[in-house]
C-alpha cells in the first residue's frame, strides 16, 4: 500500500515538473553557468583539492536551489486534500525519492561539466561516482526534510539556507574527504570508516523524516 502510494506521489511530482520546465530550465541554467564561471576564472590550471571543493560546493547550492520548492510550488490546499487520501509517510519518502532522482541527475551532470571544461582530476572513478549516489542521497533527504519545515514560515528560502547549513556540514564534510582519496589514488583503503559514516548519516535522516514528518504534517 505505502508503495503504491509513493509510486503514485513521484509520478504526480514527474507530471508536475514537466509543466512547469522553466525551473527545471533555470536549475540547469544555474549549473552550467556556474561551472562555466569557474572554468573562465581558473583556465584549467586547477589543483585536485581545488576541483573537488568547486564540485560539492557548487552542487550544494544547486541542490539548495532544487529542492526548496518541494514544499512550495503546490497550493497549500492540494495537501489538505493528500492528507485524506495518503500517509505523511508517503508524502515525505516520494519527495525524497524524487528529489533523489533530481539530485542524482544534477550530480552527474556536473561531474560531466567538471570533467569537460576543468579536466578530469578523478583517479578512482567507482569511488567518486559511489560518493555521488550516496551524497544525492543525502542531500536529497536533509534538503528535502529542511524544506518541509521551511514551507511553514513564509520566508522559506532564507530559512531553508540557515537550518541546512549546521545539518549538512558533516554529511559535506564527508563527501569532500572520501572524494578527495578518489582524485588522490585508485586505493580504496582507508574509504570503510568514511562511507560507514556516510551511509549511516542518510539512513538517519531517513529514519528521523519518516518518524517525525506526520507530526510536522498536522500542524
């Protein structure tokens, strides 16, 4: 049942946003520019420590950008209506599985910008693009999570910016140490304790989302 119902939530989520393509559009706009920016400031004279802190700094404030409409861009009286045909559960892990998929897609497409116009830094590649599954993850389900919260205030962007950043620093701090051993070398000792705490942090916020969420609902 709960799955039938978040298979229904994303694909209302998918229809929606192909409506509304120009913050879609905007999204990808924001992305290429901003790495368009970095490729003219640096002229592909750019260290490995460098280049990694340009990628997850720029798919933060991607991400940022992304998924604070979660909550936003439907009529607050549409979720009146889901709370008598659907679970809270079922609200909160479709936006995070959908978000999720936009994360995902944002991630690679700045890897293969990254790789196009500041040159290829990565020596082990299956760890990076492990890193960014598992950093979409993430950031999908805090940013998704905060946005939620944010909805109820009516300066929502702003709020979103302030509650994020204390809650996601570890899960970038992460990120940015276990990609930085994939631009180091093809060695994947030493990546265990790292991907622990990174799989352990998504799972955390996943659990804390599906717990709390209904309470955040009634209100």
């Amino acid at each position: 049942m709960l799955c039938r119902e978040v298979k229904t939530l994303i694909g209302k989520d998918v229809k929606l946003e192909l409506k509304q393509k120009y913050v879609l559009n905007g999204i990808l706009l924001y992305l290429l520019s901003t790495i368009f920016v970095a490729y003219l400031a640096f002229e592909e004279v750019i260290t490995p420590e460098t280049w990694n802190s340009l990628f997850w700094i720029i798919l933060l404030f991607v991400g940022v950008n992304g998924i604070s409409k979660s909550f936003v861009q439907e009529n607050p009286a549409r979720y009146i209506y889901y709370y008598t045909i659907t679970s809270p559960q079922a609200v909160v892990l479709s936006k995070i599985l959908y978000n999720l998929l936009l994360m995902a897609i944002l991630s690679l497409l700045s890897f293969g910008l990254f790789l196009l116009l500041l040159g290829n830094q990565v020596v082990n590649v299956e760890l990076f693009i492990l890193t960014l599954i598992l950093g979409s993850f993430g950031l999908s389900s805090i940013l998704t999570m905060v946005a939620a919260i944010a909805s109820r205030a009516s300066n929502n962007f702003s709020l979103m910016a302030v509650l994020s950043f204390p809650i996601i620093l570890p899960l970038l701090l992460t990120l940015m140490k276990i990609s930085s051993m994939a631009l180091a070398g093809p060695e994947w000792p030493g990546t265990a304790g790292p991907l622990v705490i990174l799989v352990t942090i998504n799972l955390a916020v996943i659990i804390l989302a599906y717990l709390l969420f209904p309470y955040l609902w009634r209100d």
